[in-house]
C-alpha cells in the first residue's frame, strides 16, 4: 500500500491507521536517527507502546529493545535501515515506511521481513512530494508500478502525484545564417574626386599645366 501524505500530516496517517487496522506487530522504518526517535516519542505521547532503536543505542539497550517487542511488550519497533539489519523477527503484521527509502535496495529488504515464515504482513509507505523521485527510482529498480491507495476516513491535503513522463526529444531550432553565412559583397572603392584631375597618360595635373603656358605667353609678350 502507497499513501501520498504531506510530511507534516504522516503522523496523523500513522496514528490512524493504528486505531483502524490490525496492527499487533509493526515495525516502522525511518531514515535518520533523530527522525526514528521523534516517531517514538510521539507514538507514546498518544498512548502507543514503542521503541526506537539505532545505531546511537549500545548493543544492550537494541537487544533489550528488540527482546521487548519479540515478547510483544511493545506494539511498535522504529528503527533505522542500519540498525535493523540482521534484525529476525516473526510475526511481524506490517512493515511502515514512515520514510521512503533513498536507495531501492533498502525498499526491498525492509519489505522482506513480512511474511516470514509462511506468515502473512503487509508493507506501507508514506511518500511525500519531495519523496516522489525515491518512490519512482524503486518502481524502476523493482519493475512495476506501485498503486496509490486512499485510506478510508483520513482525508489527504495531498493529491496523488502524476505518472513522470518520458522526455520529448526536441531537435534544437536552428536558424540558416547559422549554418550558412552570408557572402558579402564587397563594393569596389570609388575614386576621391578632387580639384586638380590628373591625365591619366601625362599623371600631370591639367590645371598646373595650363597655368604654365598662360605664364609663358606672358613672359613671350612681355620680351618683345
């Protein structure tokens, strides 16, 4: 069973589902050490006989704590993926992923310690928004597609989330002149057009030179 809760609203999912189901023997698994004690202690706020384990507990106080809830002295067991490992008890009714797991692996082998010994249990995870890209990574890992579920009488704030979708590949828009650039035409320089145009075959100005010969008809006429 998958549950989309917000985060703040899990442990209202959590004590409902106590009060509502048959739940004799549960073992709750959260991520941190902090996380799995502050589940604890709310648990008994409300009147639920629990214990946390983990690895900040010596190996006395888990073996005391695991004995306890062997003997069903308490109805609840929260415990860590490290500390619960090697963790060999039957009869457990359901397995609570109060937390989604970070890496698929964990997912599976806390869902494993249902139904040992032929016996049956169920397993439930909570999945917030900010744990929907966990959930997904272990219905990859796993090869199916977990199904959300409503809990009867517990409203959700939260809406179930939608299926991710496949990556379109878009072809990146390219314009032409990207490719192709265009040729510029370069524009033949025009001559500079100036006062004293020279004669393409003498290259002396014709201004100077008409100059020139005014002044020696000049000088000629003043000779004779």
């Amino acid at each position: 069973y998958v549950y989309a809760v917000e985060k703040p609203a899990k442990m209202d999912l959590l004590l409902h589902l106590l009060k509502e189901k048959q739940m004799y023997s549960v073992l709750i698994f959260s991520r941190t050490k902090h996380g799995a004690d502050k589940i604890s202690r709310r648990l008994k706020a409300a009147g639920v006989l629990s214990v946390s384990i983990h690895s900040d507990r010596t190996q006395k106080q888990r073996q005391h704590a695991l004995d306890s809830f062997k003997r069903g002295k308490y109805q609840v067991l929260v415990a860590t993926d490290i500390a619960a490992r090697g963790i060999d008890v039957e009869g457990i009714s359901h397995v609570i992923n109060y937390d989604v797991p970070a890496y698929p692996e964990d997912y599976v082998h806390r869902i494993g310690r249902t139904g040992r010994a032929a016996a049956t249990g169920d397993a439930l995870t909570f999945v917030s928004q900010d744990e929907d890209k966990h959930l997904h990574m272990i219905e990859k890992f796993i090869g199916r597609k977990l199904k959300f579920e409503n809990c009867a009488g517990f409203t959700s704030t939260r809406p179930q989330p939608a299926p991710p979708q496949p990556a379109e590949k878009h072809r990146p828009r390219v314009s032409g002149n990207q490719y192709f650039s265009k040729k510029k035409t370069i524009k033949p320089k025009q001559p500079t057009s100036t006062s004293t145009n020279r004669d393409s075959s003498s290259g002396v100005s014709i201004h100077a030179s008409h100059k020139q010969r005014q002044r020696r008809a000049k000088r000629r006429q003043f000779q004779r």
